[in-house]
C-alpha cells in the first residue's frame, strides 16, 4: 500500500504528458511567468496494513532547472538533509530539440544516456538507451498522424523484442482521448485509459480499464480559477465511492499566481503535503 500511495501520487504530476513531448514543461506544471527552476519537496503520511500513520514523512526532493524558452536542462533529487543524490542533464539542438539525456550524474559518472532523433518537422521518432559502457539497453519509436500527435510507441529490448505497445487517440482539440497498452505476444489489451477534457483542456473525467475492457477506476476531477485541482473523486468499476483516492487539495500561492505549497486531504485528513521553491529570471 505504501507503493501504492507513493504511485497515485506521482501519477497525478505526470498525467497530462504525452508521448510525442508536444506539450512544454510550463504547460505540464501549471507554472506561469519566467521560472528559472523548482525545487519541491514531498512528505506523505503512510498506511501501512490498512492502518494510517500518525505523522507526514518526508519522500522525495526533487530540483528542475529550466532556460529561457521553459525547457528543463536539468534535473536534480536529492536526501533528506539536502545532499544530493543525482542529477540528469538535457542538452538542446538549434532547433529546441532534445539532443541527449545524461541520466544519474554520481560520483563523477553517468548511469544511463538517452539519444534522440527526430522527423523533418521536429516530432521525436525514437529514443535509444544506453548504459554507462555504451552499450544498448532498449529503444521507443513513435509514430504520429497528420497532425503530428503521437499515434503509437512501441518499446523494444537490445535483441528487437517488443516489451511494450502503446496506440494513442485524439479528439478534434488535439487532446489525448485513449490510451491502449496491449500485450506485447498477442497484442491484446492490457489496459485503457479514457479521458475526458473541460474547454480548458483540462483532464476532467479519467476511466481506467483492463483486460477484455472491464472498467476498473474512474477518477472525477474539477479546478479552481488557476487551473489547479482541487478535487478528485474515485470510483471503482460499479460505481461505489473508493475513499482513499478520493483527494480534496488546497494551495498558497505566490504573487505570480504559482502554488508553493499543495496539501492534500483525504476522508478529511492530510495525508499529502507537497512545497516547492520556486526561482525566476
């Protein structure tokens, strides 16, 4: 459960990113203004055997640093006492693409390296990885429709066996409707994923399906005025009420309108609290 917790969390940052990177970092955190980088800190109160702690732990800090255009050029997490644990590096080309990642900068190394290419328009068509020595340990292609929104990723090992299949479908908005993961030897579903959007392209309705499309999750989220969200309901698939994904979520903001601080409840307790430090240029 604790792994559970930690997942739904970090799924929430990450749920408006699609695979075609379409969408700039300033979009995906809600940030406005030039920011120059965040630094946010998570505490999470556990539950553990069905019983919830009595106290927030802390969980992670995390620190990206942006240039000009909004692009994040680094990533950074560090300890609970504020040492740093590693740190990745995203280099661009002229034209804004990523050229490379330099993943886990310890000790004076890097852990992975991820390498880009890109179609004529500027649309990422694959992403090679590699460990230390140099040596391949997988690669995504991706291919896109007309209107250049990612259509499919599928990931494959060194030796060119499939590990994962992912087919993406979009509405006339160009937003992300459904997602298919399917199996890779048969390719039959494994999971879907609907969404549906308010007229700001914000994620309202999110519906979670697995195999043989039985429903399994349906999570109903609104938004305050700045585009952050302030509730979410979760239901499972016969429509009863699922309490512990059931969050409520309340902000302080700056004076450019970004939060600094998230707090999380649920059933009517903190069980999230989430600051971040935020730098302007």
């Amino acid at each position: 459960m604790k792994n559970l917790i930690l997942i739904f969390f970090y799924g929430l940052i990450v749920l408006s990113v699609s695979a075609s990177d379409k969408n700039d970092s300033y979009k995906r955190e809600n940030l406005k203004g030039k920011v120059k980088s965040v630094t946010r800190t998570d505490y999470t109160r556990w539950t553990k055997n069905g019983v919830s702690g009595d106290s927030l732990s802390w969980t992670s800090t995390y620190k990206t640093t942006y240039n000009l255009e909004g692009k994040p050029i680094e990533n950074s997490s560090y300890n609970k006492n504020g040492g740093s644990r590693n740190s990745d590096t995203i280099p661009y080309d002229l034209n804004g693409n990523r050229l490379h990642t330099l993943r886990g900068f310890k000790n004076g190394k890097y852990s992975q390296k991820i390498i880009y290419a890109y179609n004529a328009l500027g649309d990422k068509t694959q992403e090679k990885e590699y460990n230390i020595d140099d040596s391949l340990v997988g690669y995504t292609l991706y291919k896109y429709n007309e209107s250049r929104n990612c259509i499919e990723s599928r990931r494959l090992d060194k030796n060119d066996n499939i590990r994962g299949i992912t087919i993406f479908e979009y509405d006339s908005a160009g937003n992300n409707t459904v997602e298919r993961s399917l199996i890779k030897w048969d390719s039959s579903l494994n999971k879907k994923t609907t969404y549906r959007y308010n007229t700001e392209g914000l994620v309202i309705e999110r519906k979670i399906y697995y195999a043989k499309d039985s429903l399994h999750l349906t999570y109903i989220s609104t938004y305050n005025k700045n585009g952050d969200k302030i509730d979410s309901r979760a239901y499972d698939g016969l429509g009863k009420s699922v309490k512990q994904f059931s969050q409520t979520y309340y902000y302080v903001y700056d004076k450019i309108r970004n939060w600094k601080k998230q707090t999380t409840k649920s059933d009517g307790r903190v069980v999230h609290i989430c600051t971040r430090k935020i730098e302007y240029y």
